[in-house]
C-alpha cells in the first residue's frame, strides 16, 4: 500500500498471487501428484516474490507512463508491450532452470571429470525432496505469467474506469482541443 499509494494496486498484486497459488493447485490436480506441506509451501512462497516483483514492475511502468501524461489506455497497452519480454523471460528461465531439478535428473561429475562419462539418470532421493518444490514454482509461475501479462493490465484499467481517471483525462484533452481551437481562430 505504501509503495504504491493505492490501496487498489496492492489489491491487483494480492489478486495475482492468489492466481497463482490456483495455478499450483490446478498443476497438483492435473498431474496427479503428491502434496508435500512443507516444500510445496516453501515453493509458493519463492513463487510469491517472483510474481509479486513482476506485478509491481508492470503496474510502476505503467503509473511512470501516466504521470508522463499519457492517457490510461495507450499506458497499459506500453507497458504491457514494453514489459512483456522481461516477464516472459523470467518465467521462461526459472522453468527451464528447474526442470532438471523436478525431473530429478542427476549427473555424476566425478566420472565425468576423471572417465569423461557422466552417468546421467533421473530420479533419485533428490526429486522426492526437491520435486515438490520445483514443480510449484514450474506450475504456478506458468500460469501467472498469463496472469501478469492479461489479467493486471485489464484489472488495471477496471480500476481507473470505477475510479474516473480515464474520463478526466478525456475531459482534460477535449478542452485543451477547445482552447486550441480558440487560440486559432483569434
């Protein structure tokens, strides 16, 4: 609240986080698979700062574009154009950097180093610690991303349109074009 002077912003970032937490729970479901409490929990709360940090990124873009004076609209549609490829790039890194790792995929570097054979197997006592955990953050990240790029931007400007932000600025440009006009013809 304080970050943004809004309680109405803290309210789309709270509803983001939300989204996600369905979207590990719809992973869990569809998959099929186990729920361990406590890393399943650990991963939503590394969840949580990833998606928190790309809400707040987008919506501060998008307040700098408006106090530039550019209208409501043209202001998400620039930062959601602008921010897009940070967003993507995030989700898309942190999912393929925790593959192995949920798929418990294992390497054994001493015989690669010493006989150049890595022995690569998957699964493990590894994966049944660290599977739940990187498949929240795989399941919820996936589906907040989606989350971030269509649903704070529409939350966005639902929340300038109940609040007349986007009428004022439209009063604000017609009598600026009616003092224009004015000025021209004297």
């Amino acid at each position: 609240v304080i970050q943004f002077n809004s309680v109405g912003k803290t309210f789309i970032i709270l509803t983001e986080i939300i989204f996600s937490i369905i979207g590990v729970l719809l992973g869990i479901a569809v998959t099929g698979m186990s729920f361990s409490v406590v890393m399943t929990g650990v991963g939503i709360v590394a969840l949580t700062g990833i998606v928190v940090r790309n809400g707040i990124l987008l919506i501060e873009f998008t307040d700098l574009l408006r106090s530039q004076g550019m209208p409501v609209k043209e202001a998400i549609i620039e930062a959601g154009r602008t921010r897009m490829t940070p967003v993507l790039l995030t989700a898309t890194a942190t999912i393929l950097g925790l593959i192995p790792l949920a798929v418990g995929m294992n390497i054994d570097f001493v015989t690669l180093f010493t006989q150049l054979n890595p022995h690569i197997w998957f699964g493990g006592d590894s994966v049944a610690f660290w599977g739940p955990l990187s498949w929240t953050i795989i399941f919820g990240l996936g589906f907040a991303t989606l989350i971030t790029l269509i649903l704070v931007p529409a939350m966005y400007l639902i929340g300038a349109r109940i609040l007349g932000r986007d009428k004022k600025e439209k009063q604000q440009v017609h009598f600026a074009d009616d003092e224009l006009e004015k000025v021209s013809m004297n």
